[in-house]
C-alpha cells in the first residue's frame, strides 16, 4: 500500500466486502491514518461489488482451478503469468474488447 501510495496517489473512498475476507484490521487502521474512507457494501447486494467479485471468479477459474500448486513459489510464478496475460492479451469489454495494457 505504501508503494501504491507512493507512486499512484491514494483514494478518497475504497469499498470493501463486509464479509469474512475483509479480516485485516492492519488494513483498516492504514487506511484511517491516510484519510481513506471504507465503504462497505449492503449486505445481499454483492451488485455493488460487481467488478471485485467478477475478478475473483475469473481468478478461481482459470487460475486457482486450474492448476494443483506443490510449492508456493509455483503459485507465485502461475499467478504472475495470470496477471500478465490479464493485463497485456485478454480483451476487455469495459475496454472496448482491448487489453488495458493497450491504454494505460
């Protein structure tokens, strides 16, 4: 996050699952010392969290789906590939079917 900070600049607003995957209290109190705001969605409406959980599934499918990891360094190397195929060769439809690499 302080990379994040560093390079990109910080958000005003993150919204957040209010799930069991929303854990880390680190995280909460980082963003309380950096004037972010957490925003969580209503429960039952995973809609207003459409494009996280899209990418989850996308995750869960072809990556953590399709592959029996042995050793975290082979998670760590699949999971590189996976984001680099994202990013630079899969066309996106909220891109106009370009990868975002090809804008940004």
């Amino acid at each position: 996050m302080e990379y994040l900070k560093k390079f990109r600049g910080l958000l005003q607003i993150i919204r957040v699952n209010n799930g069991p995957e929303f854990i880390s209290h680190r995280f909460e109190a980082w963003c309380k010392e950096n004037r972010i705001q957490l925003l969580f969605i209503r429960l039952g409406k995973p809609m207003q969290n459409v494009y996280a959980n899209r990418c989850n599934g996308s995750i869960r499918r072809e990556l953590l789906n399709a592959f029996v990891f042995r050793t975290l360094a082979e998670i760590r190397q699949k999971a590189e590939e996976w984001v680099f195929n994202y990013n630079h060769h899969w066309p996106h439809k909220a891109y106009y079917f370009k990868a975002p690499a090809e804008l940004f």
